[in-house]
C-alpha cells in the first residue's frame, strides 16, 4: 500500500499518530493531513512498534 494513515492507541491516554501504510512507521503528523481519523488500518489500541512518546516525529 502506498500513502499514510492515522492510527489510534494508548499511551498514557488516547493518542493519534500518522504511520506509513506500506512499512507502518510513524511519519509526521503533516503526511496524514485533511485525512479522516479513523483506525481502520491498525485496530486495537497496541502502541505501534518503535513509538518513542513523541507526538510528532
């Protein structure tokens, strides 16, 4: 897959982040912009690998 998406987890709270639909790394919040949130792509609310507790990579 090719773009970017929001996903959903928890940390501390609920938290959005943009990842990279083909490697799921997390990019800047700008890549996912005027995107609708939702979590269609990673559902549950697992911290996605290599999260570091920034909101904004």
């Amino acid at each position: 897959m090719v773009g970017t998406a929001w996903d959903n987890f928890d940390h501390r709270g609920s938290r959005w982040a943009c990842r990279d639909l083909s490697s799921g790394e997390m990019v800047s919040s700008s890549m996912c912009y005027g995107l609708t949130k939702d979590d269609r792509h990673w559902p549950g609310m697992a911290v996605p690998p290599g999260y570091r507790g920034m909101p904004d990579p």
